[in-house]
C-alpha cells in the first residue's frame, strides 16, 4: 500500500500489481484509496497453475484462471496483463 501510494505521489500514471492472484487485498484496498489504474499481472506460474493441462488431450482448462480475472475485475482492475490473453479471448467466443 505505501509503496504503491508513494509511486503514485511521485507521478506515476498507475500501478502494475503482481502475483495478481496474491494481490487481491491490496487491489481492493487501493481502489478504496485511488483513482489511477490499477492492473494486476498474472505471472507464468498462475498461468500453469491455474490453466492445467488435461493428460489425456494436451488441451488447458483456462476456466480457472478466468474466474481469477473476474475476480481481480470485480475487485477494481481496470485492466489484467496475462500470458492467456489470446487464450481466454477464444474461450469467450
């Protein structure tokens, strides 16, 4: 928080949060405190973690990490940054 409150002070344009998942507390609590943009970065091991690889087909299930980003949307985020981008876009369609 004082940190992210300190960048913004200094003049940063907004905030790049990361692990997003392990950022939500803060997310919320500086949407209470800001208007700048706030976006979380989902990093690689989310990604793995949470769009696991069915063993039989090779194919991921990013419905887990899709609820991730609801959440960090619903949370405040204006924008979430991902490697999965493309990915749940095609799940979306």
């Amino acid at each position: 928080m004082d940190t992210g409150l300190a960048f913004l002070a200094e003049g940063a344009d907004m905030l790049l949060l990361e692990p997003g998942m392990l950022s939500v507390d803060t997310l919320a609590a500086l949407k209470r405190r800001t208007s700048a943009p706030l976006m979380p970065f989902s990093v690689s091991g989310e990604y793995t973690r949470l769009a696991p690889r069915d063993p039989a087909t090779g194919k991921r299930d990013f419905r887990p990490l899709a609820e991730l980003f609801t959440m960090l949307k619903r949370t405040g985020a204006e924008r979430v940054i991902t490697y999965a981008a493309l990915d749940l876009a095609r799940l979306r369609a």
